[in-house]
C-alpha cells in the first residue's frame, strides 16, 4: 500500500486543543483564525461548506453522527501547512439540502456531491481524508471518480472490496433478531423518530468511547424488539477534556434543527449500493492512500496494523 505522509501529519492535530467554533452561533469567540462558512451548488443541491487557506486542496469528509465542525482541529492545522482545505455538511447533514428520497443517499450521489466541491472549488483534482462514513464516501470516490481524486486518507474504514453479499444480508444472517444498530436503522422511521426526540441523548453517548464512565443501561436484552437505541447506551457521568460542553451544544444545536433522518439514510442504502457497484467488483484503489485507525476504535473491533493491511491488499496494493 502506497503511503501519504503530509496530509496524514496535520490529522495530529486532533490531540492539540485547537477551537474553531462556526461565526454564526453563540458560541465562545476563539484565538485560532475561524474558517469561512459559506454555500455553494454541487450535484444539484446546496452544500454548507467550512474552508480555510490556499494550496491544493483537500476534502474532508466527515461520518455520521457529525458535521463539517468535526474538522474543526484539522482545518487550521492543513491551512496552515499550505492547504485549501474545505469541510462539508454532507448531503442530509447540517445546513446542507436534505432529499426526502431514500435513494437519493446512495453512493453514486454521495461520491458526486464530492466531485462538485471539486467542481465548486474551480479545481480539476482534490486529496480526500475521510472518516466513518466519510471514509466510505472517500473510497468510493476513489473508485468511481479516480481521474478527480489523486491521494487519500482513510480513518476508521478499511476497504476490502466488493464482497460477495451486502453488508446488511451479512449482518442480518449473523445477528438474526438481535439488536445491532445497522439493522436498526434498515426500520423506516423508527431510528430517527427516537434519535430527534433525544438529539443530546444519543449524541453525548455515542461521543464518547464504550469504556467511559457511565451510567448502567435501561434495556440489557439483546434481542431487537426490546427497544431502541439509547437506552442500550449508559448515559456519561461527564465529559472528557478533549469535547467541551461548547462542542456538545453545537452538534445538539445542528441536529436539533436537521433532523437525523438523512444521515440514517446512508445505512439504508447499503445493499442499494452493493448491488448497484458491480463495477467494482475487481476494481482496486491505484493512487496513494494512507489508513489511521484508534487502538481502540469499535469499528476495527482489536484488529492490528498487520491485520487491517492485509485486509486490504487486494484491493490497495
């Protein structure tokens, strides 16, 4: 697998306590230079966009639950290593359009909002860093748009290729009619129904990691039918040092005016995309890539360094 090293570098700013908060809500003012808020039209919608400096330029792609303000460290960080940076609210999120279609979040129109920030931008080429979703997004973009996206980092989601069955059949003949909130969320209007009416509930639990300390769960029966999501998840006793309160209240701010349906409608579109992807299935990620995942990131559930490359070398060589 190639390596990209200098994008990578200015991602170490997620440990240095850097605030960009948006000019736009009541927030604390900040030391750090704050980045332009701005729209624009890509792929026949409005996207909210967070941008800051001049260079070549990078796009990242934030995952769900969150919004272009998960970038807040990164953003000062590559401008100031020579950068055009720009964050998105991705389709569904934030101050961006919000299709009321399920498929209008597959992953053809997702990977084309990106090539029109590309477009927006004035550029024929972008460099992708990507997370959860984002990453999903990213390397999908890869794929399917290459001639538009010279370099990637991906965190958090390694890509394998195209499997011999979706995501969700494969989870759905593992799990059966237990609880595991990708099938959760393949139940049409159930999961934003209990997410909108707790923004804060959900978010502060799912921003902290498993181990933090927190309140015992309501609901401890693992089949799906029991309830929802939230109950499921101990409510935190605090925050830690690295999400401030202020952080907290505009992510809640964000998703208490947007809803959480569109994000949800990614996860709907699972099996949608695996089937409307054949084109992929030999196709593999020719251009520089660079992969970060946390020690103890959920979504790669202990895998080591060697794992994860090997999961990944038919498709990244």
């Amino acid at each position: 697998m190639k390596t990209l090293t200098t994008v990578a570098l200015g991602l170490a700013s997620l440990l240095v306590p850097i605030v960009s908060l948006p000019a736009e809500k009541s927030v604390p003012n900040s030391s750090v230079a704050e980045p332009t808020l701005r729209y624009i039209q890509s792929n026949g919608i409005r996207m909210r966009v967070a941008e800051m400096g001049k260079g070549p330029l990078v796009i990242l792609v934030h995952g769900w639950p969150e919004s272009w303000y998960s970038w807040r460290h990164q953003l000062p960080a590559l401008a100031a290593a020579g950068y055009h940076v720009v964050a998105p609210d991705m389709r569904g999120y934030g101050k961006t359009d919000k299709p009321q279609a399920v498929e209008s979040y597959d992953i053809h129109q997702l990977t084309a909002d990106i090539v029109g920030i590309v477009d927006a931008m004035g550029e024929k080429t972008a460099i992708l860093v990507g997370h959860d979703w984002g990453a999903i997004v990213a390397w999908q973009s890869m794929l399917l748009h290459p001639k538009r996206f010279t370099a990637l980092v991906a965190m958090s989601v390694p890509y394998s290729g195209h499997g011999q069955q979706s995501l969700v059949q494969t989870l759905q003949k593992s799990l059966g009619d237990n609880f595991f909130y990708i099938l959760y969320f393949q139940e049409p209007g159930v999961a934003e129904k209990e997410f909108d009416a707790d923004p804060r509930g959900i978010l502060s639990r799912l921003y902290l990691s498993p181990d933090s300390p927190r309140e015992a769960p309501t609901i401890t029966d693992p089949k799906r039918a029991a309830g929802g999501w939230i109950p499921r998840m101990g409510a935190p006793k605090g925050l830690p040092a690295w999400l401030t309160q202020a952080d907290l209240d505009y992510y809640v701010s964000e998703y208490t005016q947007a809803g959480f349906r569109g994000g949800i409608n990614y996860y709907r579109n699972f099996h949608h995309n695996w089937q409307n992807t054949p084109q992929l299935a030999d196709a593999k990620v020719t251009s520089p890539v660079y992969f970060i995942a946390g020690d103890k990131d959920v979504v790669i559930r202990g895998a080591t360094a060697e794992t994860l490359k090997a999961s990944m070398k038919n498709a990244v060589p």
